[in-house]
C-alpha cells in the first residue's frame, strides 16, 4: 500500500485511490474542508509531492495551471496513487475566537445554582423509626430526589460509614454522587458555546460564583465543512457521517476541558455539569440526531428541547453521571444561542424597540417590541467568516482585520504585525466600504476599469476572471476580486433583507429602532460606519449601535449559574414568534433591493 509522508514526520499506509482528504482525517489531521469535500469551493489546498491521480475538472476550475505545476491539489479531489508527501496544507489553528467582549454592562448574576453540594446529617434509624434508608436521606435532603441504582446499592455503607454524615451533590432532582462525611470540594461545573465555527467552554466554581478559566478552540467539525448546509449534507452522504460529526464535536470540547482542568487544577470528576448552547444544527449534530429536516421546507427539527442526558452517554470526561443540558431552541434555524444572547441582553425587559443581531455563517436576528419579541434567521453563509473568498481567512496572524482610507489611499491592519496574506470578515467589509467611498465600485458592486477611476499609490485594479479585481499590491497577491464582491453582496444582502422584513413584519422602520445589539466574534469587530456605509446595518446613530461580544457564552454561564434565570429563559422559548423569512412574501423583494450597496433610505 503507498505511503503518506506528512510535515511533522508523521507517516501512515492507505489503500490505492485514497482520497487526500480521507488520509488527511486517517492520520488526525484536521485539514479544512469549508464545502464538506463537494468540491465546489475551492478552498481544501494542500501541496503535494509523489504518485497522485491526475487533476479532475473541478481542480483545473479552481486552480491555475502555475499551482498545479507547483504541487497545490484539493484534497478533497486528489487520490493517491503511490508514495505521497504532503507538503503544506490549510490549518484551522491560530484563529482569534471572542470569549467575551462587548460594551453592554455585565449581566447580574444573581439566583441559586441547578447544581449544588448539600452536607447533612441524616437521622439514624431506631426500633421506632424504620424507614428506609433512601427516604431519611430524602428527608435530610429536604425533598423528593431521584437516588440512582450506583448510589442505592451502596447506601447503607455510606450513611453509616460517618454515623449518617453525608454529602450531596445534586441537581434539581436528580442526585449525582454522595460521600460520606463533609468537606468535599465544590460542585464545578462548564458552560459551553458551541458554535459552527468555534466553541468556547467557561468553568466555574458554583458556590463562589467564580468563573476559573476560559478555552477557546475552533470547531473540529470545520473538516467536514465551515457552514450547516455542508455538514448536514456530509452528515446524511457520507457513511457514518453524523457519528464522525458527533465525535468531532464531543472531542472538541473534551479538549476545552482538558484544557480547563490542566490549567486550573480542578480534577475533571469533579465536574458535574455541562450546559451547552448552538445553533439547532449544532444542537442536532452534539446528539447525534439526524439534522436531514432541516435543511428541507418546512425546515422542522427533531426536538426543541432542552434535552438532558449524562456525561458517560454523550461521551464527554466529566463525573460520569454528570448532567449534560443543551437549552432549548427557538425555531428551526434559531437556535439555543439565540436564546442565550437574548438572556445575556435582558432583551425580555428592554424599553422601546430593540434589534440583537448575531452575525455569523447562520445569521439569528432578534426584535423586541412593547408587543413582543419576534425573532428569524437568514442565511448568511459563511463568507462573513472569509470562507469561498479567493483571499479569505480566518481572523489568524496575517488576516487582514480592518481597512481605513489615509494617505494614499486605502491603509491596513494585519494581525500578528505579518505580510498580509488575506482578509478576515472584518477587513472584507472595510475594504469594501473603502472602495465603494473612493469610486473603485459602484452601488451595484461592479469593480470599474482602470479606465474609470484613478489608481494611485497602494491602489490597483487588475483584469480577473469575472471582470477586474482590486489588488493590494502591484503582484496582485492579495486582492478582492469581482466574484469576492458578489459572495458578501449575497451576505449582506441576507442579513439586511432578514432585518427590513422582520421591521416590516411588525409595522416598524429603522429609524423607529431605540438601539441595535450586535454579537458574536464577527460583530463585535465590526466598524460601525463601514457596516453602516455598505448596507450591512441600519443607519441609525453610531451610538446607539451597541456590542454584547460572545453573548451566546454569557447567557450560557447565566443559566448554569441560576436557576431562576434558566427558568426564564426555558420560559421565554415559547413567548418568541418565529417569522419563517421563506415564507414571507416581501423578503424576496427586501433581499434584491439590499444586494446594492449603500446606506439604508
């Protein structure tokens, strides 16, 4: 069988016609695959050397005849034919991921953890009194608990072994774990963001109400594709598709626990508690339940939730029977991030009219009115995050992150102080506000000839395969390009139209809204006016225009924190109205009319 040679020094066997992205996932390698390995972006490079099957028309579409001559194939495309050693390839570490942010104020934390640790001293059996040993405890507990058979076996030893001294650890109802005697350590517990793109886990100490540590990581899931149409495709196409789905995200946060517990000291059995929040596909995918329906009208899920179930079943290294939660969702592509943004927001108590924006692949829009909270999603895609564009990147060392006119022309900040190698989302939408201000395009996003405009110092406008391109450089290494334009005219265009419809939908204009929330890591980088300059955002005074950083995060350490705010949130689940955007005549019309790019009117 050939042999793969890898850059760490790696190497494994694979049968003949492996595809490289198949020996890329056999050697835990997490090579990018953005579409889910269809083959329609592009984007899963990797240099190679050796026997490899010949270039496939999807290769020669989407790679020039210099990068083919200089080894660069899709893994996706490419098989092995013989020996292989695989010389570069994308990766997804490095990226900036928002852990917290924003310029809203923090959230009180107030309230009574689900989980807690309970000493008590449990009265002694007499000739008088026989109960049995489950109700007494019950009775010290104060409540009526659920005693699983792993405690009940051993019960009579461990009330005894401390003359009836004990420690509980539990949660609602559910009892997790009794010691005998008293001073047990806390009950930790971790809150968890999963996104599509990254995921954040927080632990906490329940009883300081201290937040011990925080980790960030992207979403390993990112090697069957960046968005939620890729991977429900992966998960329904490919064989065992929604387990490798599954264990990809379970690894994922066992990682950010590892991570967690190496950095804090807290023995990984001494968490009790898991709350998770997503999007519905991330939801679905975690379970490991099939997310088909999703992606087909009428767009229903299998459950809203929450759905409780244990660490030792989901797969996750906590306390084996610790609580693992996944709050409820809103609606099909509304999901319990949402709902935890709109926690974290106290959008429910908002005076006047509010818009909480969570820009990411999925874009999740909600609106609160004296007559409500309404609440759609649009499909942004994930060009916002530089996947499908020709320079895009990850916000990684040597992304450009922000672009503003000075001296010359357009200036730029490139992460890591590097070279720039491409565009993050951010950057993209200064760049484009930029262009647009300096007449390099036009309000239907065309790129004009050099002909039309003036090109000087760091400005260049160079032929492309779809018109002109606008170049950084006189090389042309790093440029937007016109077929770049037309992907985040199409994201853009989802969010605004999604926004004006659901404004429409209530009878409202924007010039009616009292303040915009904006959140996630794409937002929050944001620079309002170019936002505003391209059409992204309503044009409504900067300083109302606030940012609630990774509010998905903050809602789900408030909920883990208290059970009064987890009631509220399961509450406010069912008061939400869906506005179902596909359904709804008018978005269509919004949608065309917000592909120009401009200022709201």
């Amino acid at each position: 069988m050939p042999k793969v040679f890898f850059p760490d020094g790696k190497e494994i066997m694979v049968p003949q016609g492996t595809l490289v992205a198949e020996a890329l996932q056999e050697a835990d390698i997490e090579a990018w695959l953005p579409c889910g390995g269809q083959g329609y972006c592009g984007r899963c490079r990797v240099k190679l050397e050796g026997s490899l099957s010949l270039p496939t028309e999807v290769e020669q579409a989407h790679l020039s005849p210099g990068e083919l001559a200089q080894g660069v194939r899709l893994s996706c495309q490419t098989r092995i034919e013989g020996d292989v050693r695989v010389l570069t390839l994308q990766s997804l570490t490095g990226a900036q991921i928002l852990t917290g942010g924003g310029d809203l104020p923090a959230p009180a934390l107030h309230g009574t953890p689900l989980l807690q640790r309970l000493e008590v001293k449990v009265k002694p059996p007499t000739v008088q009194d026989q109960r049995p040993d489950s109700e007494r405890l019950e009775a010290a507990l104060g409540g009526s608990y659920r005693i699983p058979l792993s405690i009940l076996s051993r019960l009579p030893a461990l009330l005894r072994e401390r003359d009836f001294l004990v420690t509980a650890y539990a949660s609602g109802d559910e009892l997790l774990k009794l010691e005998p005697g008293k001073d047990h350590g806390p009950p930790y517990a971790v809150a968890v963001d999963l996104g599509t793109t990254t995921m954040v886990a927080y632990l906490w100490d329940l009883e300081k109400k201290r937040c011990l540590g925080t980790a960030a990581a992207g979403n390993p899931q990112a090697v069957c594709g960046d968005d939620v149409i890729s991977r429900m495709v992966y998960a329904g196409d490919k064989e065992d598709g929604l387990f490798r789905l599954q264990a990809l995200a379970v690894a994922g946060i066992n990682g950010l626990v590892e991570e967690l517990t190496a950095g804090t000291g807290v023995p990984a059995r001494e968490i009790y508690q898991v709350t998770l929040v997503g999007n519905t596909c991330m939801q679905h995918l975690f379970l490991g339940i099939d997310p088909g329906c999703l992606g087909k009208a009428p767009y229903v899920p299998a459950c809203r939730g929450p759905v409780i179930t244990t660490a030792e079943h989901i797969g996750l290294n906590i306390y084996p029977r610790g609580i693992v939660e996944f709050l409820p969702n809103i609606a099909g592509f509304v999901g319990s991030d949402a709902l935890a943004a709109a926690v974290a927001v106290n959008l429910a108590e908002k005076a006047g009219n509010t818009l909480l924006v969570d820009l990411g692949t999925n874009g999740e829009l909600l609106l609160a009115t004296r007559d409500g909270i309404f609440a759609c999603s649009t499909a942004a895609g994930p060009a916002f995050e530089g996947a499908g564009i020709s320079a895009g990147m990850r916000a990684v060392p040597g992304a450009i992150d922000k672009m503003y006119l000075g001296e010359g022309g357009l200036q730029w900040h490139v992460i890591g102080s590097l070279s720039p190698r491409g565009f993050c989302g951010s950057g993209l939408v200064d760049g484009l506000a930029g262009i647009l201000d300096l007449g390099i395009m036009d309000a239907s996003g065309r790129i004009k000839t050099p002909e039309e405009t003036t090109d000087p110092g760091n400005r260049y406008i160079a032929p492309g395969d779809r018109g002109f391109d606008f170049c950084l450089d006189p090389e042309g290494q790093v440029r937007i390009t016109q077929a770049d334009v037309r992907k985040i005219q199409l994201a853009k265009g989802a969010v605004a139209a999604g926004m004006k419809t659901l404004l429409d939908h209530v009878g409202l204009r924007f010039q009616d809204l009292d303040q915009i929330i904006l959140a996630g890591g794409f937002g929050n980088y944001l620079d309002i006016n170019n936002a505003q300059q391209i059409g992204l955002i309503p044009q409504i005074p900067p300083e109302r225009v606030h940012f609630a950083g990774n509010a998905a995060g903050t809602g789900a350490q408030m909920v883990l924190l208290s059970r009064e705010i987890r009631e509220k949130a399961l509450g406010l689940t069912g008061k939400i109205r869906h506005l179902e955007l596909a359904g709804t005549a008018s978005f269509s019309q919004a949608f065309m009319e917000a592909m120009f790019f401009g200022p709201w009117n």
